[in-house]
C-alpha cells in the first residue's frame, strides 16, 4: 500500500458519503446490493469500451483524458458501493455465532441490535 492507495480510500469515503447524502441509508438484500454493484461494474465496462473506441477513432488528446478520467470515477464508485454491500453483511451476520437473516439459530433468534442475534445477546 502506498500513499496513493490512501488517497485513493480517501476518495472512495467521500464518493460513498455522496451516495449516502443521495439514497439515505440503504438497507436492501444481498440480491439488490449485487445488482448495484454489477450496475456499476457495468458502467466500468462502458467506460474501458468508450475509451477504446476513441483511442481507435484518434479522438483528440483532451477526450481520451477526460474518458479515463470518467473510467477512474466508475472504478472509485464501484469501490464505494461495495463498502456498504460489506456493512450490510455484518449487520446481517450475528458477530458471536454466525447466523443470518437465512440461516438463524436452530431455536429461533431475532436481531436485537445490527450483528447481533437475540441467542447471542447477553441482556436477554
Ligand atoms: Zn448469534
Ligand atoms: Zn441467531
């Protein structure tokens, strides 16, 4: 990791606080959240093929630039969108025993708190 990567992690944090001003807090399934990533994934892909074409079409010097640096600002968004799938999964995980929304506690558990089923939790 250089000091690049940080900077970078910087940018990710205020994409994702952007998106957060945006949205809200978003709280969707794993299926949902995928589907945001793949859309922004997808937007990756765009960006690579818009910049090849230009490259091919000998668009100017100004143009390449300005679609790589739209191709830099999909792949920081991926970055951000990514970060809140992984929140929701530790919300979603208990943090003592491992059960989830789709496989709780044999006996039965609810969530008392975010990462943090009802058999787990020592003030029940
Ligand atoms: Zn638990
Ligand atoms: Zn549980």
């Amino acid at each position: 990791m250089t000091e690049k990567t940080v900077r970078l992690m910087g940018e990710v944090l205020a994409e994702r606080q952007r998106q957060d001003d945006k949205w809200g807090r978003q709280d969707h399934d794993l299926t949902v959240w995928l589907t945001v990533l793949a859309e922004e994934v997808g937007e990756v892909a765009q960006a690579i093929l818009a910049e090849r074409r230009g490259v091919q079409g000998g668009e100017a010097r100004a143009a390449l630039r300005a679609s790589r640096a739209g191709l830099r600002a999909e792949l920081i968004q991926v970055a951000a969108v990514a970060t809140p799938t992984a929140e929701w999964l530790d919300e979603h995980t208990c943090q003592e025993c491992g059960c989830t929304d789709e496989a709780g506690c044999e006996a039965g558990c609810w969530w008392t708190e975010p990462g943090l089923c009802s058999q787990c939790d020592p003030r029940l």
